[in-house]
C-alpha cells in the first residue's frame, strides 16, 4: 500500500543482528525464532530473511496462514506452527513441508491419512501439557504417543512443551515440567521411540533456565531485542528493533480555559502551544495514553493532552523551543538520550511488551534499516 501519511514504524535489523548473535552465545542449541503475529509486528519476511542470514534454518509461527507466507518466501527454511492446525487441512501441511504440532491422536491420523495419500512423509513435533494447561497431550501422552508413532508416513521428529512461568523469580514450577517432559521421553526411549529433538525454551527460559535447552530453543521476544524479566536481572545487551514515529502535523497556542479534543478532559492553564500528530489508537497508540503519556520531540518528553483518537493526539509542546509542523516525533523508541521503551508503554496500559509490538497495527508502514 502507498504510504502518504507521515507515521511509520523503523525495524533495525542491525539491532535484530546484534541480537540473534547474543542469543547465540547463551545456549549451544538450534535458535528457532518464533516469528508469529508477522513477527512480533515487525514483519515475518523481512526478519526471516535477515535471521537466514544469520545461519538460521527453523522458524516458528502460530499457524498454518503464516506458515504459508514464509513457505512461499523461502523455500527451503524449516517451518514449524506452534498452534492447532484443524485436521482437515492436512494436505496443506504435508504439500508444503510444514511441521505441526500435534496434540491429539485424531489430527495425526489426518495427517498420516494426507501422507499417504501425498507418497511423502510428514515430521510431525508433539506437544505435551506439563503445566500450561492451554494445549498438549497429557496422562495418556505415553498410550497416545505411541499409537502416533506406528501411523504410516509419520515422522515423530520432536517432543515439547510451553512453560508457565520461565520469567519468575522461583523455578520450581517451571522444572517440575521440565521434569515431566524428561521423564515421558525416557519412558518413550526405552520403549524404541527415538524422538531426536526436545524443546521448552521461550525467551526467559533462554535467558534463565538452561536445563531447558535441549536440542532446540524458541526464542521470540529477545530476538526483537526485548526483556522478558520484570526487573531486568540479567542483561544481556539486546536492543529494541522496532521505533514507531511520526511527525507534527499542526501546531497552534492555545488560551486558558480552551480545551482539547473529545469529551474535553483537558483544559489549558496557560498559553498553550498544541502540537497535532497524525497517529491514534487505530495506530496503536493506545487510548489510555490520554493525558498523561508522553511521547519524545527535539530529544525531549511532552506530555498527551486529551483523549488519544483514533487517527490523531495532541500533545503539549509549551516548552519546546523551535519546534515546527514536520518535526520528528518518537512514541515508542530513542531520541537523544531519551527513551520511551515497550515496557513503560506496557505499564502505562496495564499490559505487558508482547501486547504493545503486536498492538501496531497493519496501517502503521514499517520501514527496514539495514547497514
Ligand atoms: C510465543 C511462544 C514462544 C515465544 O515466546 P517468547 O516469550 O516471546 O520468547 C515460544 N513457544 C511457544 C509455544 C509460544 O507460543
């Protein structure tokens, strides 16, 4: 889509470089970047293709459609969704060499059933519920396992599970399911079910739990340069890929008394000067930013007045000298030595990162730096 809007979203993939390499020194694991909800927002393709750079081969999505997009862009990376694939899509999956997850007997049986059919084989990864109590197998994952991996045309290539609370302080609970997880894939060797590859690790299990390692990780937030733990007990040198910024697209003072925007919830004290960004909540600016988040101009913080819209917010920009209609504005990301993080955005909105990268919305252009 054309953009004639001055609002857009900067992706550093050096910043995304710099990451993966950082990554890279904390396990000795296959890095499998979770790439889902296109990337965080930053844009599946171009971090795939910037990752393959990087030596990387496996990616993870959440499911078949975004699969699909990265299948149809490279055609030789390994793909895995790491969510519920519907059984009646089973052909899809083996056409296009795309590894489920698997986590009930009937979905393999499809996906056998398309094997077949295909004249291909179909690697398959099983999920295990060890404690996260959203998807997986679980008292029966033994009988069902094993009934999986005598279906014709399946490859039981791997055996995972999701941890619950990687990014707490205690890991008790987190071991106690990685203890189930090693105990169901002893009890499966020793029956002659080889399953090769094991894996648990989301970002804070990379950064803290390393008896999750195994053969692979899953990594998703640190590889787009963000702390998963609260209050940053490690650091391990990651830099934020994703700025959304703007520019000002009017400006004008304001008399005491005047108000702004709808349902006037802010009334000037003072000359005002009101500076108009062309950004809102349809953007990803979100409404409980209204008066009293900040955004950076000119290296400096100024504060939202009145209720954010939906395509534009207004700000107070008083004690800013010089400032024009043009200037850069920065929501999320550096300017000088000022910095609005995901995280101060997150707090701001009684959220967590995650919801603020993905929350940029798709009318928002994202533009790649690259040197
Ligand atoms: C989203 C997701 C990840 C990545 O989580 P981060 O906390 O972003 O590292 C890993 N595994 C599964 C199953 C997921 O759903």
């Amino acid at each position: 889509m054309a953009s004639y809007r001055p609002v857009w979203a900067e992706v550093n993939l050096n910043a995304l470089r710099h990451n993966i390499r950082r990554i890279k020194k904390l396990t000795n694991s296959e890095i499998m970047p979770i790439v889902k909800a296109d990337a965080y927002g930053h844009g599946a393709v171009q971090i795939v293709r910037a990752l393959r750079e990087e030596g990387i081969q496996r990616f993870g999505v959440a499911f078949l459609e975004e699969a699909l997009e990265l299948r149809g862009h490279f055609s030789d990376s390994i793909i895995m969704v790491i969510g519920p694939t519907l059984p009646e899509y089973s052909e899809i999956l083996v056409k296009e060499d795309i590894i489920p997850e698997i986590f009930q007997v009937e979905q393999a049986i499809a996906l056998s059933e398309a094997a077949v059919k295909l004249k291909k084989n179909a690697k398959i990864h099983i999920k295990i519920d060890t404690g996260m109590g959203r998807i997986g197998f679980r008292e029966t994952a033994f009988e069902d396992i094993t009934q999986i991996s005598l279906l014709p045309n399946i490859d039981v290539e791997g055996i995972y599970t999701h941890l619950a609370t990687a990014d707490s302080p205690d890991l008790s609970y987190a071991q106690s399911q990685l203890d189930q997880l090693n105990k169901l894939h002893d009890r499966l060797c020793a029956s002659g079910i080889d399953i090769s590859i094991r894996h648990a690790a989301n970002s804070p299990a990379v950064m803290q739990v390393s008896a999750s390692h195994y053969e692979i990780c899953r990594p998703g937030l640190i590889i787009y340069g963000l702390n998963p733990l609260e209050e940053l007990a490690q650091d391990i040198d990651l830099r934020p890929v994703l700025s959304l910024k703007a520019r000002i697209s009017h400006l004008k003072t304001i008399d005491p008394g005047e108000s702004v925007g709808y349902g006037r919830s802010f009334f000037a004290e003072r000359p005002t000067k009101v500076a108009t960004l062309p950004l809102g909540y349809a953007d990803g600016l979100r409404r409980t930013m209204s008066n009293g988040g900040e955004v950076l101009i000119k290296g400096q913080r100024v504060l939202i007045i009145g209720k954010v819209c939906m395509d534009q917010t207004m700000v107070d920009v008083s004690d800013i000298e010089n400032v024009a209609v043009g200037d850069e504005v920065t929501i999320l990301g550096k300017d000088g030595d000022e910095v609005i993080t995901a995280k101060e955005l997150a707090d701001r909105a009684g959220t967590i990162s995650y919801e603020i990268l993905c929350g940029i919305t798709k009318r928002v252009p994202r533009i790649y730096l690259d040197n």
